[in-house]
C-alpha cells in the first residue's frame, strides 16, 4: 500500500474520532472534522483503485 494511502486511512481514523469527541462534549462545531474524513477516504479508495489497475496492466502486459 502507497505511503499516502496510509497517511489518508490515519488521517481519516483521526478525523472521524475527533468528530465524535467534539460532538459527545458538545460542540457542534466538531462537525467540521466530517469532511476532512471524507475527502481522506477518497483519496485512500483512489490510490487503492490506481493500485489496483496498475497491476491489472502489469499483468495484462506480462501475459501478452
């Protein structure tokens, strides 16, 4: 897994955990970390995708 795969997965974890703390205490403004946790997951399945198709190639080429 791609080094910013695993940085967007810890920066995601972090976000949605930050969230809930805000909003269990109270703050509404915690609503702010939402977003965050979701533009770090696209990013996340994205580099999981171009993995993905770029060993699709590498054996499609390997195999022709």
């Amino acid at each position: 897994m791609p080094r910013t795969s695993v940085l967007a997965s810890i920066v995601a974890v972090l976000a949605l955990a930050a969230a809930v703390i805000s909003l269990v205490q109270g703050w509404w403004l915690g609503l702010i970390w939402l977003p965050m946790a979701g533009i770090a997951s696209n990013v996340l399945w994205m580099n999981v995708r171009r993995e993905k198709l770029a060993k699709a190639a590498a054996e499609q080429t390997a195999g022709a």
